[in-house]
C-alpha cells in the first residue's frame, strides 16, 4: 500500500493542477491573441491526457487495494467514511468527460465555446482531491457516529463525516500544495531550456506562467502549513508530539531540526533550538506540549516511527523555506525590473524546485500516515485490526507483479513524454529554419490548418 500509494500520489499534482495551469495560459493566449500561448496550452492539454490516463492505472490498484488489503477497515467503518471515495469517483468520470471534449475541442469548436466548456474541468479537479483528503482527514479525527454495545458504527451523520475538524486545514494545504508542485516542476522543464540556451518567447512564457503561480501561492502555503501542524497540536497531541519527537509533556520545549529519538527517550544529532517548539505550537515559551508517554506504549508510535515521521516533517518544512526564498527572489526581480532575473543560479535552482516539490507531496504523506500510527482510525482502530490476514507468501508474490506492473507503466509515461517533447521540439526547430520569425504562429490551435507544403497526392488527401 506505501508503495502503490507513493507512486500513484506523484502524479495527483498533475491531475489537479496541470487543467486549471493549462486553461490560465489558455485563457491569455485568447484574451491577448497569444499564438505562442495557446500552442503552450494545447501541448499542455496533450500531456494531461496522458498523465490522466496513467493515473487511471495507478488509482484503480490502489482502489482495490482498499478492499482486499484493509478488509477490517472498509467492513466495519466503510458506511461512515465510504461517501468520499464515491465523490471522488463521480469527479474522475466528470474528469474523464471533460478532458475528452476539450482535447477534441481544438480547432473544431469556437475558440470561447471551447475555452468555457473546458472551464469546469479544475472544479472536477478539485472535487476529486475534495473525497479524498475528506476520508484520510476522517481517519485522522474520526466523527459523524454513535458506537453500538457492539462496537459496530450505526447512527451515521453524513455531514459531519466529511467535514471532521481536519479536512479543512487538510484540504486547503493539499490543493495549495500540489497547485504549486506543478508549478514549479512544469516550469523546471523550461528553466533546463533556458539553461540550454533556448532564450525564445515560447520558453519564456513556458516558464513565466506557471512559475509565477507558484510563487505567489508559497508564502500562502508556508502559513497553511503552520496553520495545520498547528491543528494537530490541539486535534492529534500525540502525532505532533512524534512529528517533533518530545517525549515527556513539559512548557519550554526545545525545536529539533532532524535528530534521531531513542526507545528510552533521549535523543542524538539534530540541530537543538531552545524553546522553539512550545513557541511554535502556542506562541509562548510557557505552551504545555503532550509528549509521546502520555500514553500508552502500544498506543503511540515507535521510536523509529517518530523518527520517520519528524525527518519527514523537517524536509518538508526545509524544502518550504527555501521555495519561499526562491519565490521572493523571483517576486523582487520581477517588481524592480520588469524582467526574470538574470542568474544562471536562479534558473538551476527553478529546475531543481519540481523535484524538490515532489518529495514534499511524499513526506507530507508520511508525516500523515506514519504519524498516526499505530491507529489506522484514529483511536478506534489499530492497523493490526483492520489488516488482511492473507499469507504472507501472497503478498510478497503480489507486491512483486504490482511493482513490475508500475514499472513498466512510468516507464512508458516517460517514454511518451520525452518522445512528444523531442517531437514538438524538431517541429519548432523546422519551423526557425522555414519561415520568418513573425510567421512561427502558423501551428496556432484555432483558425484554418495551413496548407500541406507537398502538392502530391497525398498532400492534397491530407488537405482534405
């Protein structure tokens, strides 16, 4: 499940993001009359169907996944958290439905008609990240029902299910997170080709947009950020205190960048900061912060778990500090000169940003999951409880054809799209040594195809 899960979740930032980055670039090249803009958001159209493609593959494992791995969670509290992953299926047909018309959109409908008709394609988007982070924020703060002399669930308000005391701080964090991973990752593939010296204004305005999006929202995202671990302070005590490894409730806590906790408490490496964690979580020296032996040993997270989940939170805020020096670094440039800025060191390290963004989105993750541990439900349910029971032997044997299968599926997405880059790439390099500068808009998305430059007869069948 970690595996499939952390594979299937580096390409949700394209399946959310990439419609509403595609339709903006689409929405200026219309509204300036920009051919270079909307021959950036045609091709961005194609490599979202792709992308959307693959992540039918990755989801439809995982949705099987649900039932035959965690068979004692879907039974017992699948009538209860069960309605956001139904939300999220409507939304992925919707999705579906709106990609398939809006990539058979170009140049056979009116430029707006197609431009509106593809407008709610975000909206499905986010519907579907909306069923989702609605169940893992359920299982975080689990609400909405009444326990029977049996334990079993009954009385089930819907309402309250999905909108638990964690799914908006959640929410709101996830969208904003994987809007500004495919931001940057969509602008490093131009920054390689301004590096590479490709200078032209189809590069430019590749790079500008969706980088500019993603400057803007990671301030925003620094203080959801902190807006959510601040929530778990007061929602999830106990997962906060292994996200910042504290052993022992006390005032005065001090902040470890990274470090490695022990069984018997005690802590080695990491960087000390005095008092930095109860200022952090209550904004005093004198905030109480819950440790890990406020409860049970079987019913926190292992030393190791704590770990895991604390160096996962501290890249994930580490990477955040340094997006946001690099946004403000673009941002002052961009207000004081009109132009981006003019280092090579800016561009290599806009490259690096999308990678970076990705092993966020892993570690957010983590520090979800892991965190929680050992509840699968929190406080309700061990993982022990809701696991199959099936041989071990088996899974191993399906754990190996899942990973080949999942192989075998990247590879090919990679393939394809390193195959549409190098083709797009030949077409603009025939297209510089074809014709004059002002005539390179002749591929534009909407007007009549230009003619075939062959008057054989297979040119005029294509013509035709």
């Amino acid at each position: 499940m970690a595996f499939t899960l952390g594979t299937h979740i580096l390409l949700v930032p394209f399946g959310v993001a990439l419609p509403a980055i595609t339709l903006l670039m689409h929405y200026r090249g219309l509204r300036k009359g920009d051919a270079v803009a909307l021959l950036l958001a045609r091709r961005w159209s194609a490599v979202m169907a792709v992308q959307f493609a693959i992540g039918i593959v990755t989801g439809t494992v995982l949705s099987f996944e649900f039932g035959l791995l965690w068979p004692g969670l879907m039974g017992r509290w699948g009538d209860v958290f069960g309605l956001g992953f139904g939300v999220e299926a409507w939304a992925f047909f919707l999705e579906a439905i709106l990609i398939a018309i809006y990539l058979y959109g170009w140049r056979r409908l009116k430029p707006w008609t197609h431009f509106w008709l593809a407008a709610p394609l975000p909206l499905a988007a986010l519907m579907g990240a909306f069923g989702i982070v609605a169940a893992n924020a359920w299982m975080n703060t689990p609400r909405g029902f009444t326990l029977d002399p049996s334990g079993n669930p009954v009385d089930v308000d819907v309402r309250q299910a999905v909108f638990t005391p964690m799914f908006g701080p959640e929410y709101w964090h996830f969208v904003v997170g994987v809007i500004l991973t495919a931001g940057y990752v969509v602008a490093g593939v131009y920054a390689v080709g301004w590096l590479r010296g490709r200078r032209d204004r189809y590069h430019r305005l590749g790079f500008t947009v969706p980088f500019s999006v993603a400057a803007i929202l990671t301030p925003v995202q620094f203080v959801l950020g902190d807006s959510i671990a601040r929530s778990v302070f007061h929602k999830q005590p106990v997962k906060f205190a292994a996200t910042e490894i504290v052993w022992k409730t006390d005032t005065h806590v001090p902040e470890y960048l990274f470090g490695r906790l022990h069984p018997d408490g005690s802590i080695s490496g990491g960087i000390r900061i005095p008092q930095l964690d109860s200022i952090l979580a209550g904004f005093s020296p004198d905030t109480k912060v819950t440790g890990l032996t406020s409860v049970p040993v079987s019913d926190r997270p292992t030393a190791t778990q704590a770990t895991i989940a604390h160096w996962a939170f501290d890249i994930m805020v580490s990477i955040g500090s340094l997006l946001v020096l690099l946004a403000l670094w673009y941002g002052w440039c961009r207000l004081r000169r009109r132009d981006l800025p003019r280092s090579r060191w800016f561009f290599r390290c806009a490259a690096l940003a999308g990678a970076a963004c990705l092993l966020t989105v892993e570690c957010g993750w983590i520090t979800t999951e892991v965190g929680r541990q050992p509840w699968i439900v929190y406080q309700h349910m061990r993982v022990s409880e809701a696991v199959t029971d099936t041989r071990a032997g088996s899974l191993w044997a399906m754990f190996g054809i899942v990973v080949v299968v999942y192989v075998l599926v990247l590879g090919s997405f990679l393939t394809i799209l390193l195959k549409m880059s190098g083709r797009w790439r030949r077409a603009d390099e025939d297209a510089l040594v074809g014709a004059a500068a002002e005539d390179l808009e002749g591929d534009t998305p909407y007007g009549p195809r230009p003619r075939p430059l062959s008057t054989s007869g297979r040119g005029e069948g294509r013509d035709r």
